[in-house]
C-alpha cells in the first residue's frame, strides 16, 4: 500500500478564484436570526388565509308597500366566506340571489323587521345586521 502525499498552497490577493459548485456538497447557507426573517410576499394569486369582514355592512332602511328593495353587503376572507341571511333569526332560502345581496321584492308589511348577514369560513364568522321598515304611503287612499 502506497501512501500519496498531496500538496496545496492557498494564495490571497487580486488573483482569489471562486471554486466551481460541487455536485455532491450543497452550497453553504448563511445564518439567519429571527429578527431577519422577511414575512413571505403574497401576490394577489396567493391570498393569505383570513377569516371574514365586512368591507360595507348593511344599513338600515325604509322601503314603501309594494316596492323592491336590495340589502347589500361586502365580505372578505380566504376562503371566500359562506353567506347566511335571516329574516328575524329564520334562515332566508338564497336561491336566485347574487353573492352579497339580498333583493326584497314587492314589499310587504310583513317583510318589516331585523335582516342579519352572517359570513362564515373554517377561521371565523363575521354578522352585519340592520332594520328593514315597510311603510304604507296611502297611495290607494284617496281622502
């Protein structure tokens, strides 16, 4: 068995040459404290999950009979936030109704009262509440 001396010589100065990366040996990291760890940047194509709240809450109103009136909402959140509506704590059948909106139509004496919002996803829920009135304006009535 043969024993094989190797020689080097390291050189400072204007002559210093970066080695090439080596396949095998990863690149050396450099150290990190927490103080200089940057939050990750979201771009717009990735939302930071949030729970809801309502951008614009719903407002009260007054609407005359016979008449069609939207209550209207705007909610953030990722994921987007399911939307519940009640009409004096009864759950409203959403069916043909848009995302953040509640259209009353042809309004009766009996759609009066409190509507609540709630906006709901897995890291929260959120209500907007406001009162509707329904006013008789005696068109019919001729004196």
């Amino acid at each position: 068995m043969r024993k094989a001396e190797v020689q080097m010589t390291l050189k400072k100065g204007a002559d210093d040459a970066v080695a090439p990366s080596s396949p095998i040996i990863p690149p050396k990291r450099s150290k990190t404290s927490l103080e200089q760890i940057v939050p990750e940047h979201r771009g717009p194509g990735y939302p930071v999950p949030a729970p809801p709240v309502f951008i614009r809450k719903m407002r009260n109103a007054a609407v005359g009979t016979g008449c069609d009136i939207r209550l209207k909402v705007t909610v953030t959140g990722d994921p987007q936030p399911s939307l519940y509506w009640y009409h004096n704590d009864d759950l409203l059948n959403m069916e043909n109704q848009e995302y953040g909106g509640l259209w009353i139509r042809d309004c009766k004496p009996s759609d009066a009262g409190l509507y609540t919002c709630i906006a709901n996803n897995h890291l929260g829920e959120a209500r907007s509440s406001a009162v509707l009135a329904v006013l008789d304006l005696g068109e019919g009535n001729i004196s």
